[in-house]
C-alpha cells in the first residue's frame, strides 16, 4: 500500500502520466532509512526537503509539519506491516497536474511508499568496490544541483557506463573538472588525519549521511575536517576514500584505476555513527 497524501491505496492507481514528476521532473524526494521501526535522522529530512520546496518555489501547506508527514510515514509503515522491521521510506513531493513547463498552480501532492530490507544498523562489507570517474557529462556547481530532484539523467547514465565497465560506482566531476559526489552519494577523501569533502558549492547534494557524518568528524579531535574542492589528481595520492548516503551509511572504495585503498577510518567512523544512532 502507497500513501498518497494521506490516503492508503494501491500502487497501480496511483501515477497519472499528467504527473508533473513524471512529465517534467517537477518533484522532490527524500529517501529515508527506518531501523526497527524508528526513523533515522527525520529532523534533517525533514527540514531539507522543507528548504528544497523553497528552492523549488513549490506552495508549502500549512499542515506540512514534522509532526504530519512523521505520523503519515508511521501510518504507511502501519499498514505495510512493518511498524516494528526495518525499511526504506521514500517520500515524492510533486506540483500538481496542469500547465506546460509553467505550473497552473504551486500546490503539491505527496506519496509515501516503504520496502523491508535486511540490516537494522550500517554494516561495512569486505568486497572490492572500484569506481572510476565518468566524464561524459558533468555537474553544474549550482544551487539546484544540491537538491534531490527527478532530474537524475546523469545519474542514470553513469549507472549504466558503471555496470558496462564492471565498476561499482562512479565519480562525478562539475564543469570545473573537481571531483564533487558518486553516482548514489557524497564522497570523503581521507589523506593523513584530514578528512576532505566538496563544498556544497561545488554541485554535491546536501546529504543527510554527508551532514551525520560531517557531525561525527568535529567531534574527534585526532582528525582535520576540510570542505574543500577535490581535484582528480588527488584521488591517486589519498589513503582512502568513501561514498555516503542514508541507505548505506559509508561505503569504501577499495580501487581506483591503479590505487588501492586503506578502510580503517572508515570503519572507525562507521562504528561512531552506528553508536550515534542507538543513543539518539
């Protein structure tokens, strides 16, 4: 069952193909990360997504509070039947139907939908996970690259070239050729004690993970945290990198091209976010 702003129904009578998502990539959505039936970090969603309508200039309702879209999250775990598993949330806000490029109107509609999945806390697997830069198209450092839009194109692409080159991900790069994200995540560079990622003016998304873990870093004092352009060149001379998102937690990259990598402050701050969140 989908909640669709507000009402539980089936998902095949949900999409119109006058969905403005669908016809001009006029939504937002926030992918979230629900463990044994509590919802991970939804203050930060909560208040991205808001943040992300503006940007968008998409009317907000009066009853779009935390405390609403929260019970209707709960509400569409509910009657999924996973109250009390663990699952992965995604909520769609899109403008409603009408208008060409130029909306009849800014009003939105919402739709929930939840899936089961297996782990309730971030795990880290020993597997080679070797990525490469993809430089057919590259990102705009713009503010409306930060958002979680449906306008993924480039992502889709990428995906492809990963799987036809047997790669487990790959590097974005903006039009100022710096290494901003992946494909599914923000990217850390970790070179001696300090921890390297793109500012968000660089293009990256404003990830969740990327904000957690950001967190975790000032408060260890052993390690530099720098938001910073991160050149091509300094993938082949760093100790480690890894891609953050709210599904995974952090994932290491093990190769690029002809470096390999190192995992250990990976996994140290993989085991500082995991105790984060049983004390949260």
């Amino acid at each position: 069952m989908t909640n669709l702003n507000g009402t539980l129904i089936e998902e095949s009578t949900i999409l119109s193909t006058q969905n403005r998502g669908y016809a001009y990539g006029d939504a937002l959505f926030e992918t979230i990360k629900v463990s044994g039936g509590k919802i991970l970090f939804w203050e930060d969603h909560y208040f991205r997504l808001m943040a992300s309508m503006r940007i968008m200039r998409m009317e907000i309702p009066m009853n779009f509070t935390m405390e609403f879209l929260e019970i209707e999250i709960y509400k569409t775990l509910s009657t999924n039947q996973l109250s009390k598993a663990s699952s992965r949330v995604k909520i769609w806000i899109h403008r409603n139907e009408g208008g060409l490029y130029t909306p009849e109107s800014n009003a939105v509609s919402f739709v929930i939908v939840a899936t089961k999945i297996n782990e309730d806390f971030y795990l880290i697997k020993d597997e080679v996970y070797e990525v490469d830069l993809f430089k057919d198209y590259y990102v705009s450092p713009s503010l409306l690259s930060t958002l979680k839009t449906n306008n993924k194109a480039l992502n889709v692409v990428g995906s492809i070239y990963a799987k036809e080159n047997d790669l487990k991900n790959c590097l974005l790069l903006n039009t100022n050729k710096q290494v901003v994200e992946s494909l599914n995540g923000n990217v850390f560079l970790v070179n001696g004690k300090t921890i390297k990622t793109p500012p968000l003016t660089d293009g990256c998304l404003k990830g969740v993970m990327r904000t957690q873990i950001i967190d975790i870093i000032k408060e260890l004092p052993e390690f530099e945290l720098l938001e910073a352009s991160i050149s091509p060149f300094e993938l082949q001379k760093a100790d480690e990198l890894f891609v953050t998102n709210v599904m995974v937690g952090i994932q290491p990259i093990s190769k690029y091209r002809k470096k390999h990598y190192e995992a250990e402050i990976s996994k140290n701050l993989l085991q500082n976010l995991n105790v984060k969140i049983r004390l949260s």
